[in-house]
C-alpha cells in the first residue's frame, strides 16, 4: 500500500488563494470610487485577460467569423457581401 507524502507547502492552495485574490481585484470591486488613472490601467489589464483568453481558446476567430457571416450589403439583399 502507497502511503501519500504530505508536503510542507500547500501549492495548490496558494495557487487557488493567488488566483481568487487576483480575479477579485481585477475583475470585482467598486469602479466608480477609483481614481481615473486607476480605472484606465483597470481597464487595460481586463482587455488584454480578455484578448488572450480569446485567443488561447480560440473564440476571437470564431466571433469574427460569427461577426463578418452576419452583415449584409443592404436592407433589401440577402447576400453577405
């Protein structure tokens, strides 16, 4: 029988604490009650985790795609030029 080592420092646990502290800060909060220069970083960080969590995923292409498949030239045709 295999008796499991316990290891000293919990990596997993600190790595769950990290990231829930780092998706509460980035993603939860109040807005409004931050400075300007704080909510432009703000936001500049939030579009660059959205842009690579597209593009690791593969739903920037897709949404493009989506995107350009449903204009159309006019009102009146159906094509989608």
């Amino acid at each position: 029988m295999l008796v499991q080592r316990q290891s000293r420092w919990p990596v997993k646990s600190i790595f769950a604490r990290l990231s829930r502290r780092f998706e509460q800060r980035v993603w939860g909060g109040q807005d409004a009650a931050r400075p300007p220069w704080s909510r432009r970083g703000l936001r500049l960080v939030r579009t660059v985790l959205v842009l690579a969590r597209d593009l690791a995923f593969g739903q920037l292409n897709l949404r493009a795609m989506s995107l350009r498949a449903t204009r159309r030239c006019c009102r009146s045709c159906r094509c989608s030029r």
